[in-house]
C-alpha cells in the first residue's frame, strides 16, 4: 500500500550492475521511502551509496565470514559509516543483546535483522529496538507483535 511498507532490494552481483540499477531506479526517486538497497558486498553498498544518494542503502552480514572467522563488529560498524551507509541488516544467528543494539545504535545506524521465523525470536528482536525484521511469514509476524 502507498505510504506503507519498504521494498528491499538485494544485490547480490558485483558493482558493474550499479549504474544500470541507477538508471533503472530513477523512477523510484518520488517513493525513496518505499525502497531500499542491502548488499553483502562492501563496494557494492559503498558504489550503490554513490550512484543513489537518495535511496538507503545497508550493509548486510552474517555473523561469520565466508572463511568461517566472526565478524567484527566494531569493524562492521566503523566500515559502515565510513562508507556513508544508512544502516545494517544482519542475521539472526548473531549474539543479539542490548550491547550489540546499543553499539549499533550508538553509530546511529538504522538496524534491521533477516531471516527471522519464531515468534519468540520476534518479540526479542522487537525488545531490542531493530528497525525491521525480514521473514519467511509475514502472519506469524503480525499475529507474534500484536
């Protein structure tokens, strides 16, 4: 509905798709609300940023690297805002707490929190203060933040 709700758009190639996502996304320019940009990629978010001033844009992160190592989180946080990034979306099998909120918060950063499908899960995320939650039923969310 107008007015309502966030489109996430994920990119998941490389940034050579960065400028003809620009040009497509032109359209979108009255509705930057309605819309958003998450990537896995550092340069990808950073590119996208550039090329998309008006849109958010955040950085997505598991809480491991591919190589199986923990992400920084600090690191995650500093290279986030040195990039001009609106936010984080992380998932989560992070070791959500306050602090971890806090610190993210502190960077004043918007959060948000994928694949999240238990209600229980829900309502601890909502305790917390994230932004936004991205999940496989959209019922079982509604009826668990009620």
């Amino acid at each position: 509905p107008e007015g309502r709700g966030r489109f996430f758009l994920e990119i998941k190639c490389g940034p050579e798709v960065v400028p003809v996502l620009a040009r497509q996304l032109e359209a979108w320019k009255p509705r930057a609300a309605q819309l958003c940009i998450i990537a896995f990629d550092r340069e990808v978010a950073r590119e996208s940023k550039k090329a998309l001033p008006w849109l958010k844009v955040f950085r997505l992160s598991s809480e491991v690297t591919k190589d199986k190592r923990p992400v920084d989180l600090a690191a995650l946080i500093a290279d986030t805002k040195a990039d001009g990034l609106d936010g984080l979306d992380l998932g989560l099998k992070w070791n959500w707490n306050e602090e971890m909120a806090r610190q993210i918060r502190a960077a004043e950063l918007e959060l948000y929190v994928w694949t999240v499908n238990k209600p229980e899960d829900a309502r601890r995320l909502a305790a917390l203060g994230v932004d936004g939650i991205t999940t496989d039923d959209p019922v079982m969310l509604r009826e668990a933040l009620k």
